[in-house]
C-alpha cells in the first residue's frame, strides 16, 4: 500500500508542496512554520501543517525573514576540494568580502561532491540555522546538492546542479577567456599554433579548446598547421604534450589549458633549446597567483574572475542583485612577456 508520506514531490520542497499536502494555504503554512501568533490559526490546523512539513522534510529558508528583521544570520558554504588551491579560494574571499557588514557570517563545509557527504553537509548546516547555501567548486562541474535542501534559498558558485532547477549559477566565461587568449597569439602574427588542451570531456576544456579553434578558423589559419592535444592539466602533461608538437613542424606559439600546463611547456623548451618568447611565445589560463606573474618570462594569460564570482554570489545573496539564472562572469587576458610577435621566417 502506498502512504501519503512516499508521495513526497521531486526535487525540492516549497511552501507550495506543504499547503497542499495539508489542504491549506500557502499563507497558513508561512504563519505556522514563522511561528506568527498575531494571527489565529486552529491548533488542528497548526498540527497539519506541521505534520505535512515533517513527512515532506521541507526545511525553510530563513534568510529574507533575518535580514528583514537586522537580525545577524548565517549562510553555509559547501566547497569541493577549493581549500588549498591558490587561485580557488579567490571564490570565497569574494564572497566573504560582499557580507562583510551586513550581520550574514557564513560557516564552511568542505567535501568531495560525493551525494552521501553532500547530504551530511545540507543536513548540519540548516540543522545549524543557516538561512542559505552556497556551493562551491574548484573546477566548473555539475553537483549533487541534496534532496534535503527544502526551499532553502541556493546559489551555485563554479557549479551548477545536476538537476537543473531555477537557482542562480555563477560561472566564469570558459570559451571568452578562450577565445581572448587565442586571438591574441593571432594577433601577433603567428600562423602556426599548438592547443596544449586539459582533459578532453572536462567542461572548461571543451569550452577553451572550442574557442582556440574558432579563433584560428575565423582567422583564416591552415588547420593543418595547427595541432591540438588534451592532457591533464599538470605541469608533466605540458611538458610532454609540448614537445610532442615539436617533434614535427614547430609551432611558433603554444596555447595551453592551464598556467601550470604553460609552464611544463616553458621547461620543455628550455630543454629543447628553444628560447621564449623570442622563438615561441607562450600562452596560460588561470592566472594562478604568484606563479604566472613570477615565472621568467612573466606568463601571458587569462584571469578567472573568481573573486568577482564570489562578489556578485554574496550581492544576490543579501538581495543586492538580481539573479540571472546561469551567469558568466567575464574573464581577462593578462599580457605579460612570454606572448611577442611572430618570429620572422
């Protein structure tokens, strides 16, 4: 026999699900579950509705109620695998520098993406008071936040849920970064390239890679001079995959992944003999702190706009902005020394 309480609606619970579930207003189920004495409601009436709330495990979202009333709040954050890294936790210090002074202090979960621990987090954080989750990841994916949200207000920072709902989505603009990081080795002149891509499936790769050819393609390079590769993202991998592309034609310009790939590249050529950027020029992504501008040559590259991400992730937050359901953030080039002219021939 099916019960009532296994009717319980996909995805995310509302006020919506529980007036109905208890044959009542969506009005009544906001008084009741605020605890508004001003109005009277019939205890039966209070106990259905409470009733109906318990058995669809709906968790409410107590953030608009703490900041209407000034009252200090807090928001959870639930991270995957960002403490640590030197460019992700720009995504935090933004978001963190956006609630500073509005009384919101937000409490920190880290974890793997894994649906049982993302479960444990959702549950610990709102069991704690929090009145909104941000969840945040080093490398833009989708997540598996958690049926247990309810209608607790959630942004996704670098993310996006693997069911897509109507929360706002910060991420930075992967193929524009791309495509301004190609263009400009085009427009230093060089003809024949090499894309010293990521993993091939990954979403920014896909994104970087597909802008690395429409920017050679519109500008009327020979596709067969210019060779594309995938690898891991590491230092290793662009040194192997940069002397791979010069084990044939030499390429006079290597557009690479990621910073950490660039540089495996820069000591590829510095045991090949080749001289950068008077040879070669070079090209990153990321602009990993203290690293892209501190390597010799200083590396060319694209910022990610992680900081502003987790500004503007704080600004909707307090209601300061707008959402606007999937949003990208733009990212800039960053010319340094390692990106010259075109050798002459």
């Amino acid at each position: 026999m099916t019960t009532q309480a296994s009717n319980k609606p996909a995805g995310r619970v509302t006020m919506a699900d529980v007036a109905r579930r208890a044959g009542v207003s969506v009005s009544t189920v906001s008084l009741v579950l605020n605890d508004r004495t001003t109005v009277q409601i019939a205890d039966l009436t209070r106990q259905k509705v409470r009733r109906a709330a318990e058995e669809l495990e709906f968790r409410p979202n107590r953030l608009a109620r703490s900041l209407r009333m000034q009252q200090a709040d807090t928001v959870g954050v639930i991270t995957n695998r960002v403490i640590g890294p030197l460019f992700a936790g720009r995504m935090l210090s933004g978001l963190q520098g956006a609630l500073v002074g509005s009384g919101v202090v937000p409490m920190l979960i880290e974890t793997d993406d894994d649906p049982a621990s993302n479960d444990a987090a959702v549950t610990a954080l709102i069991d704690r008071g929090v009145a909104a989750l941000v969840f945040v990841s080093i490398e833009p994916t989708a997540v598996h936040p958690s049926l247990l949200l309810g209608d607790t207000r959630t942004i996704y920072l670098n993310c996006w849920p693997a069911e897509p709902d109507d929360s706002a989505v910060l991420l930075a603009d992967e193929y524009a970064g791309g495509l301004a990081a190609a263009s400009a080795v085009v427009r230093r002149g060089h003809r024949r390239t090499a894309y010293l891509g990521g993993p091939p499936a990954e979403y920014a790769a896909v994104q970087r890679s597909r802008a690395y050819l429409d920017a050679t393609g519109d500008a009327g390079l020979d596709p067969a001079e210019q060779q594309v590769t995938f690898g891991d993202y590491t230092l290793g991998s662009g040194y192997a995959q940069a002397r791979a592309a010069f084990s044939g034609h030499r390429p006079t310009a290597l557009v690479c992944g990621n910073d950490f790939m660039a540089i495996g590249a820069m000591l590829a050529m510095r045991d090949l003999g080749v001289s950068v950027p008077d040879e070669v020029s070079i090209v990153g992504f990321d602009d990993v702190p203290d690293i892209a501008d501190g390597v010799q040559p200083a590396l060319t590259t694209v910022e990610l706009p992680h900081a502003e991400m987790g500004r503007r992730a704080g600004e909707i937050l307090l209601g300061r902005r707008q959402p606007q359901g999937r949003e990208l953030v733009p990212c800039d080039l960053v010319e340094r020394r390692s990106l010259q002219d075109a050798p002459r021939a």
